[in-house]
C-alpha cells in the first residue's frame, strides 16, 4: 500500500493537463457553439492544472442541444515523476446536471481512480472543479477557460506518422540501415523476445510506450540493420505474429553528406566490395583531413563504417601529441531491389586528442568539445572531394534530384 501511494502521489503531481502538441492545436481552433435541439460529440482536449502539464487528456461530451447527455474521460499520464512510462484511464462518466462522476481502475498499474468534476459553461469556454483520485490519492481539480473541439476538429488533429515507408522508391526519403515494424502491444514483448540473438539493433528510445501507443493498441519498434539484410529481414516480421506493419524509416543518411555512385566499380561479381570501397574513401579522407588511416571495418549488425586516422596535433606540436578521428559512414544500394547505383554517406569527423608518446604521459581532456556539441566540425570537403573521386553525384535538395 505505501508503495502504491507513493506511486499515485507522484502520479498526481505530474497528471492532468495537457500535452504542448494538444494544447497547440487546440489554441488554434475556436469552439462552435452546438446546434440548438440537435444532437453531437464535442471534445476537449486539455484540463487545465493536471498533472503539472504531463498528461494527455480526451475528454469526450455527447450533447443533445447544450445538455450533455453522456462523457468519457481519457487520461494518459507517466507512471511516475521523470519517467517516460505511462498508464492510463478511461472513464465514463455520470452526467447528473453539471455534475460528471465515474470509478475505474487503470489499465496498466490497476490503480483505482475516482472522478468528481463539476462543469459550467462560462461564454465560450467552459470550467471544471473537482477532484480526480488515483490510488487513494485525491488532486484539485480548478481549470478555467477550457474550449471544445467538434469531431472534425477533433480527428484532424489525431492523425499521426508511424514514419513507416514500406516499398519506398529509393534511400532519399528514408534510410537504408533504418527499419521500423508496428506491432499489436499484446504481441510487443514476443516480438522484442525474439529480437535477443539477432544481428539488430534495437533503438531505446522505441521500446517506451507512448499515449498514442497505449490508445491505438500498437507500438512502433525501430531497428538499425545492414542495409543488405534489411528488406529480408523486413519479409520475415511481416510474417510474425501481430505485426501490422513494417518498412524503412528516417535514420543515418543525411542527403547533404551523401553522394550516388556508378555500381559497377565496386563489384565482385553480384557483391559489392565493401572492403576496396572502403579503403578509397579512407585515401580521399586521409588527403582532406592531413591524417594517417589506421583502421576500417563494417558493424556485422548495422553495416556501419568506422574509419579511424591519426595526425600529429598542432595546438602545442613540441608536446607530440596525437588526434584520433573517427569517421563513420554507409554504403548501400540506392534504392531496395534490383540497381546499378551505389551510395556512399560520410558522417562528421570526430577527434580526441591524447599523449600516445613513450614514457610518462600528459593527461589532456577536451572539456570545449562537450560545450561545443551543436557546432560541427570542419572536415575540409571531404564529401566534394569523395563526389569528385568517385565520379559520383550530389544531392540537390531545391530540386531534389541528383545533380
């Protein structure tokens, strides 16, 4: 029981308001007064003073002219205070005059909630008073100026992406190393299951549930695989249990630092080389950034590219030390199935700096480079001069075309 109240209190104190997306479209829509003796759904979609603005709230009225005749109320809120967990509840409501009031139990915790909300229409906004308890903890309720949405309006502004693209035209819109499967939330946790084992990389951030989640019944799980594995791949969990849908999604490339080469170079019979591509754009990186080639090697689980070069530092050149500076990149078909192009993504350099002299060592930390992460670091052309090595194009983003 302590545990559950302490759950609940903090519960409470992040709840019942809205979330800014919902607030946003819903301070750009103006509330329409219900035809008088017709009958209609109207929707709000923020309670002012819940949950210190955490929570995602629908409440849903049927009115019969300006009485309302029947209410749910639609509360999803984090689990806790800071954590990206959420539960949440569905409530119909009593309608006695302005009184709405309801019991439930939440879907995930099974917390018990009870819901008290007195309403009066002031103009064209609306208040509420009361109180809504979860797990024996009661909060305030006093939310002023509260607007309506009709179903329209509503609806509008309930579409969402998944971000899904399942038989994109080609890599410019989506990543080839980026694929995504929405999966039935009963069938989630198999499905993640399986994934233990697998040459894949499942993206944190993906695995936490979300409002829209908890309401449509599915989750959108975003992997990160070699991009000559991921069409299979994206052919087998179609198949799996619960899996609704699956596709490429928005991931590494970014189409300013990626450039389209002719196939045919690169070719060992029906396998490109990675390998000997690899150590060309190693040789055109070690001219633009004045550094040595150490090391590249592919990720057997992404495709990923990792070049590592050394140079001497020249911020103080008689204490010899040395910058290491990694470089990651891509190689991939142009687009899924069947063609004679190639491309090639370089990510920004990064480099580390360290004394790698004999004999006792000079600790240097690098505490600029940590404040300075929104700056991107000079990489002296590279990517021009890959494009011109390789013969190969660049992306106009004004036309969007390979120019």
């Amino acid at each position: 029981m302590r545990a559950l109240l302490i759950c609940s209190t903090a519960v409470l104190a992040i709840l019942l308001a809205v979330s800014p997306e919902r607030a946003s479209a819903q301070m750009k829509l103006s509330p329409k007064a219900a035809a008088p003796g017709g009958t209609e759904t109207r929707y709000f979609t923020s309670i002012d003073g819940l949950m210190d603005g955490n929570a995602d709230v629908i409440l849903k009225e049927t009115r019969s002219g300006k009485t309302v005749t029947a209410a749910v109320l639609d509360v999803c809120y984090p689990v806790a205070k800071n954590s990206d967990r959420k539960d949440r509840f569905v409530v119909n409501l009593q309608v006695a005059g302005q009184t709405l009031t309801g019991t439930t139990s939440s879907l995930g915790e099974k917390a018990p909630v009870t819901v008290k909300l007195m309403r009066r229409a002031t103009g064209d906004t609306f208040e509420f008073r009361g109180q809504i308890g979860i797990g024996g903890v009661v909060t305030e309720v006093a939310s002023p100026d509260n607007a309506d949405l009709s179903e329209k309006e509503f609806q509008d502004n309930q579409t969402t992406d998944d971000g899904i693209t399942p038989q994109p035209k080609d890599f410019t819109e989506v990543s080839p190393e980026a694929i995504a499967v929405k999966v039935k939330l009963d069938a989630a946790t198999d499905f993640l299951k399986s994934l233990r084992g697998q040459d894949v990389e499942v993206t944190l951030a993906s695995l936490s549930v979300g409002c829209d989640a908890l309401r449509a019944g599915e989750q959108t799980v975003n992997m990160s695989v070699d991009p000559e594995r991921a069409a299979a791949l994206l052919a087998k969990f179609k198949a799996m249990s619960g899996v609704t849908a699956v596709g490429w999604t928005a991931g590494l490339m970014e189409m300013d630092r990626t450039i389209r080469i002719a196939a045919a170079d690169w070719r060992d019979g029906d396998k490109v080389n990675r390998d000997k591509l690899a150590a060309a754009v190693a040789g055109v990186l070690s001219k633009t950034l004045a550094a040595k080639p150490v090391s590249q090697s592919f990720s057997p689980t992404t495709g990923k590219l990792k070049l590592v070069f050394k140079r001497p530092n020249q911020d103080f050149p008689a204490l010899e030390l040395t910058d290491t500076i990694e470089v990651s990149g891509l190689v991939s078909a142009d687009k899924p199935g069947t063609t004679d192009r190639l491309m090639v993504w370089i990510g920004n350099p990064s480099t580390t700096t360290a004394d790698e002299s004999t004999g006792a060592k000079l600790n240097v930390s690098d505490e600029a480079a940590a404040d300075d992460e929104g700056d991107q670091p000079d990489d002296n052309g590279s990517i021009e001069a890959l494009a011109k090595e390789l013969k190969g194009q660049r992306w106009d983003a004004d036309k969007s075309v390979w120019k």
